[in-house]
C-alpha cells in the first residue's frame, strides 16, 4: 500500500469539512484540513449564526412598542449599529477559536491556506505539496451575482454583517431563504426596505399558503414588498444608488443587496488535475457515499448541490467519517429534513408542501388554523400565526407540519421527530397540549379544512 503523509485531506472547513475531519480524527485516521478563509465556513461566519444574531437584534423594535400594553413606559430606545456589529462579530471570532479547538482536540492538523488538488492523491496547500489516501471535497458554495449591468454597486450577504454605516434605505433583491430574511432584518433596524422578487410569489418551494400568509405578515410589517419586478439597471450616483426596472420605473436606496443564490465553489481547485467531473451546474456529483467519479475523492455540503442546509452538511460529514473510518454503513435520508426562515414571524417546515403532497397522497386531508398569539391581545399588534398538518388520508399519518409564527423553527423541530417517527393524527390527538402555548395548536385540530 503506498504510503500517504495523510489518511484524509478536507479542503473546506465549514460545517460539513470540520465535522467530518474531527470525527475522522476521532476514529483515528490521521487528517488535516485547509482553510483559506475563516474557521467554521459560512454559517459561522457570514450565514445562519450571524444571521439568527441580527434577527434578535431586529425583533426588539416590536418587543418594545408591544411592551407599553403591558404597562412599561419609556421613550423610544434608539439603535446604535456597531454595537451591534462589533458584539456580532466578537461572538464569531469567540466561535472560531472553538472550531479550532474542536479540530485539534481530536488531533487534525489545521492548515490555514488554500489548497489544490494536483493529482489524484496529492495536494498543494500554501506551496507545501502534500499526499493522502482520500481526499474530501467540502469547499461550500458562493453568492450568485444576478447579470444586470451595474450589479457591481450591489453587496451579497456577505458584506452585509459588517457594513460601516446602517442604511436608511435598502433594496433587497431576490426571493428566496436570505433576501426574506434580510429584508426582515433591514426592516426591523430600522431601515426602508424594499424587497424585490422576479416572480409571482417569492419563497418558491414552500408551501403556498404559507408562502401567501407570510407576504401580508410581511407586508404588514411595512416591508414594501414588489411582486414580479425585473431589474434592468443599477447606477451609483454619489452614495446613492438608482435600480431602474424593466417597466422603466426607478427606485432609490443608499443599499442594494442581492440574494439571488448561491452556487458550488469549485474554481481553481484543481478538480481536473484529480479527473474530478463537475455537473453542469458546477456541482460536483457523488453518489450515497459521497464518492466523486474518482471513488477515493468524496465531497459533500453546498459544493455538491443537494440541501444547501448546515444540519445536511454536518449530517453528510458524519456519514462520511463513520462509513469510512468506524465500519458503519449510514446514509443521509433527505427526505422530511425539516427547515425554517428567519423572516418574522419565522417559518418552520417539514415534510412535502400541501401541492406536492396532494400528488403523493390522493386521500390528503389538511388541517389549518390561523390565530392571533396571545402576547398580542395585549400588546394590540396585528400580527397572526398560521399552522398546517397535512395526514395521509388511508395510513392516517401525518405527512408534514408547517408554521408562520414565533418560535416556527423551535416548535416544528419537535414535530419533525414525530412526522420521521412516522406518528399518525390520532396520536397527535391523544397528546395532550401544554397550555397556554401556541404549539398545543398542532394537538387541537380537530376538522380537515379541506
Ligand atoms: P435561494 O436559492 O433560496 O433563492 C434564490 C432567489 O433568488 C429565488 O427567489 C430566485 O428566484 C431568485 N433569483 C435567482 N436568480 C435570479 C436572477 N438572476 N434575478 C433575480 N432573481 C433571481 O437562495 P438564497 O441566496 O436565498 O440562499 C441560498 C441557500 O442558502 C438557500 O437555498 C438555503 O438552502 C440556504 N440558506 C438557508 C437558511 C436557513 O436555513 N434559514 C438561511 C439562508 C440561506 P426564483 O424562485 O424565481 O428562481
């Protein structure tokens, strides 16, 4: 057997990389790991554990106008940014060190440098070439600029977690995961925010009606949301920023982020110097191990196209370390991965949206219920939580759960355990609710709207 300076090589050390090198590592298999940009990839650093900070951050301008029907009086508190920011970042950096800690507690070695491949088992990390018996692709994926002339003058998610001044007026361009969210951010900070979105109803995939409730929640909210809008044009004019559309409207800001997708970070890799083949899409394709056409290089997480979801990632990683380096035999299962979004109030989901599930279960019936939470009897604020389960209508099994509420994500978690445990209505029913809560929704619906 040839002799390899390493067992496993990752490139990337994001979620899935750092899970599946630490628990390698822990199996005993000798690893290192290359990172070129910040430990703990993108949901640590500019993605879900940044984003969730900044939406505490913006759920306090409602906490403290609901407050006063409670009694508390006060003037209106004001908000300093970089208070803010600079806590936010802080916290990452105390993160970064943890992920470090967490790689070279179980013996990783930790190279902080980018990485090629240079051939099928060797690889050049900050002019070092070093060999290994397997090598894990786990590089993460990037935003996608949409092709408008001027898309330049715009900022990604990226730049947004660090911005020298907050701005008072914001376009938020796309309709998907983080230009929802973002544009709750925005909104609730303190800016005017716009959120454009090229089609009919904007959060495509989801279930539409709760795609439908949550644009007027939104809405209500005072975030100006534009329905099939097509931007044409960006022109910088000092520090302000025009977007002109295609109907020849224009609108005016002092920000425009894009949200518009993110793609597999595969460029100059040196996947072809390995005979690493690449989709179309720039994904990289594997099949249930994780194994690229070059059977000992894997890859996993966003650079492979399936969930772009840090759970999936670190759930890839597991499977990967435990399949090779501990004799197990696991496989990811990616259906009814349960998922939420950070607008407010939150969506949480799990399990197929009541169209696709329509199709799989002829006899489907659905429960629905849409209610005023009780803080805001008092509080006086409008807002409404929607709650579905949809039930198999032979087996009786509940299919899925979805939720525009607070809380969404803490709550379908739970149910999600349920929905995989394979629970059926009737054993939703017999569970008695915990009182006074929203969740004990999910146990009281008792008439199929539909
Ligand atoms: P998404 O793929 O979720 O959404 C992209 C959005 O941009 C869609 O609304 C899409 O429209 C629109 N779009 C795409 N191309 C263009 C274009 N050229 N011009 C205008 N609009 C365009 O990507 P995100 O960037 O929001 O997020 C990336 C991924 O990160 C998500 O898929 C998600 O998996 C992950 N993520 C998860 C989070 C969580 O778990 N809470 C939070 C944030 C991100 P259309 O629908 O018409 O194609």
């Amino acid at each position: 057997m040839a002799d390899y300076d390493f067992d496993l090589f990752v490139i990337g050390a994001g979620s899935g990389g750092v899970r599946a090198a630490r628990m390698s590592a822990a199996y005993g298999a000798r690893v290192a790991i290359a990172e070129e940009r910040y430990l703990g990839g993108t949901c640590v650093n500019v993605g879900c554990v940044p984003k969730k900070l900044f939406v505490y951050g913006a759920h306090f301008a409602e906490d403290f106008e609901d407050a006063a029907g409670f009694g508390w009086n006060g003037g209106a508190p004001t908000f300093d940014w970089p208070v803010l920011r600079d806590n936010k970042t802080r916290e990452i950096e105390r993160l970064n060190g943890i992920y470090r800690n967490l790689l070279t507690g179980p013996g990783v070695e930790v190279i902080e440098a980018r990485a090629r491949l240079t051939g099928p088992h060797t690889i050049d990390v900050d002019g070092r070439e070093v060999s290994a018996e397997r090598i894990l692709v786990a590089t993460g994926s990037w935003p996608v600029l949409p092709p408008f002339p001027g898309v330049e003058h715009a900022i990604t998610s990226n730049e947004a977690f660090y911005l020298g001044e907050f701005p008072q007026r914001v376009l938020v361009v796309g309709g998907g995961y983080i230009a929802v969210e973002f544009a709750g951010i925005f909104q609730g900070l303190g800016a005017e925010t716009r959120l454009s979105y090229r089609g009919e109803l904007f959060l495509r995939g989801f279930d539409e009606g709760i795609r439908r409730f949550v644009l007027d929640e939104i809405r209500a909210k005072g975030v100006d949301v534009s329905l099939n809008s097509h931007i044409a044009r960006l022109d910088r004019h000092g520090e302000e920023f025009v977007t002109t559309l295609e109907d020849g409207s224009t609108h005016a800001s002092d920000l425009v982020m894009v949200a518009t997708g993110r793609a597999p970070n595969t460029a100059g890799l040196g996947l072809e110097a390995a005979g690493v083949q690449l989709a179309e899409s720039g994904a990289i394709p594997v099949d249930d191990e994780y194994r690229t056409n070059v059977p000992h290089i894997h890859a996993i997480g966003d650079v492979i196209d399936r969930m772009q979801l840090t759970p999936v990632a670190i759930a890839e990683g597991m499977c990967i370390a435990g399949n090779l380096y501990n004799g197990e035999s696991r496989r990811v299962d990616y259906a009814n991965v349960p998922t939420a979004i950070f607008c407010q109030p939150n969506i949480g989901t799990v399990g197929p949206t009541e169209e696709e599930a329509r199709k799989r279960h002829p006899g489907l019936k659905v429960f629905e219920s849409s209610f005023r939470p009780m803080k805001h009897t008092l509080s006086g604020r409008g807002e409404r939580t929607m709650m579905k389960l949809l039930v198999d209508g032979d087996s009786d099994a509940v299919v899925a759960a979805h939720m525009c509420g607070p809380d969404a994500g803490e709550i379908v978690q739970g149910l999600a355990v349920a929905i995989v445990a394979g629970a059926t209505k009737t054993q939703f029913d017999a569970t008695v609710g915990i009182h006074p809560t929203a969740a004990e929704e999910f146990v009281t619906m008792r008439e199929a709207v539909r």
